[in-house]
C-alpha cells in the first residue's frame, strides 16, 4: 500500500484516516510512514482519530513483497510496524478503528492499539497469524495483546494463532462492539465524536499513565526484539499480504 492509499479529512472534530489501495491495504513503508504522518497531523487538529479501511478489508497486515526479501527487510518492517503501534498508545488523542473487514496480523495489531474499537459483523477473520505462518510474534504484538484480550484467549490468540469471527473477537477483546456493515462507519464515527467531547488534558494524561511503564518497557527492547527474528512467513504464502 503506497503513501496515496491514506487518505485524511475531516468530520468536525474527529479526523478520519482510511486506507483503501483497492486490495488487501498491506503496511508497506510508505503506507506505516503515511499513517504516522496523519496521525501527527490529527494529534495537532482534531479531538479524536477515526481509522478506517475499506469495505471487506481493514488490513491484511504487514507487506509479503517486503518480507519475503530477506531478515534485514523482514526487521525493519517489522520494527517500523511496531514504532507506528506505539504511536497510536502514545497519542493524546482518543483513536477509534472501525474495523469493516478482515484485520489479520499487522492489521489486527492496528486495531489493537485503537483506544476503542468497533467491527462490522460478516464472514471476516481477526487475529494474529503469524505463528501459524512459522514466525514468532514480536515482543510489542504479545503485549499489545496481553493489554487488550480477555485472560481466556490470550494464548489462544497468540501462540496458537487463532482466528475469530468478529462476534467471537469481540468476546476475545479484539473489538468492543460489533454492528451490522451498513451502521459501521457512523457508529465508530459516533464512538469517536464521544470520545473527542471528553475533557483534556485528562483523557491524555490518563491515557499516558496506563501506558507509561509498557510503553517504556517496549521502546527499551525494541532493538534486542528485531534481533531475535530469525524468519519470516513461510514461503508457502509468499506474494500475499500479511
């Protein structure tokens, strides 16, 4: 997904941040610098982000093209996906994913570190595949899932690379609250509008409190993190997206 697959506007005071490249919105570089660019750009101008994708697809996650070229390609990928999922806990501002489609690996990692997060019911899959895909889950994904997903799932989920229906993902704690397809933008719009009326600085203080020790904990290990990946997905399932 290129840099022109994000697009930004403006609904009052929550910013909307959709990608849409037509296909399985896959992070690339310029896609994860894009997104980070927008999201600065929200934190200064708006009260709330609202991150969309298209219809059927959130995101299919990080880009295959990238990680099938090698480690030193597969970890700076991988990193830079991470650094973006850490701005998104870092952000002052309330962000909300409407989630109307499949988020797999990356991408349900994108929804992760929404603050809330409403899905679309339909035959749609979100999880973390990258185990069954013969690679390990970076530190800042088992904790970004420890964070948000029920007690009951958490090594379902990630060791054992579950997938779940987003009825079943919101008892996961993937979502918070699943619609029909045809209400999901103007509900996440209204959950995100909801959002931004709450008084700061205290939503961001309190927002920056929860996460300051993990947030530490995870800039800290980044770079022995990226060390430690040894492979990327199987070649089985090169040419896809993740």
């Amino acid at each position: 997904m290129s840099a022109a697959a994000v697009h930004y506007s403006t609904v009052d005071r929550v910013a909307r941040i959709q990608l849409d490249d037509g296909k399985a919105n896959a992070l690339g570089h310029a896609a994860i610098e894009a997104l980070r660019a927008a999201l600065a750009r929200a934190e200064r101008e708006a009260g709330a982000v609202l991150l969309l994708g298209r219809e059927g697809r959130f995101s299919g996650g990080f880009d295959l093209a990238v990680m099938g070229a090698g480690i030193d390609a597969i970890r700076a990928l991988v990193r830079a996906g991470g650094e973006l999922f850490l701005h998104c806990l870092e952000l002052r501002v309330p962000v909300v994913a409407g989630c109307a489609g499949h988020a797999v690996a990356g991408g349900a990692l994108l929804v992760l570190a929404a603050d809330y997060r409403v899905g679309a019911r339909g035959n749609f899959k979100l999880g973390l595949s990258e185990v069954a895909l013969g690679m390990s889950l970076p530190l800042y994904a088992i904790e970004l899932a420890r964070l948000r997903l029920s007690k009951r799932h958490f090594a379902r989920a990630t060791q054992q690379a579950e997938l779940y229906a987003p009825d079943a993902a919101q008892d996961a704690g993937y979502l918070d609250r699943v619609v029909e397809p045809a209400e999901l933008e103007r509900a996440a719009l209204a959950e995100a509008a909801r959002l931004a009326a709450l008084p700061q600085p205290a939503f961001a203080e309190t927002k920056a409190s929860m996460h300051r020790e993990l947030l530490q904990q995870l800039h800290a290990t980044l770079d022995a993190d990226m060390a430690r990946i040894q492979r990327g997905p199987s070649s089985a399932r090169k040419g896809e997206s993740r």
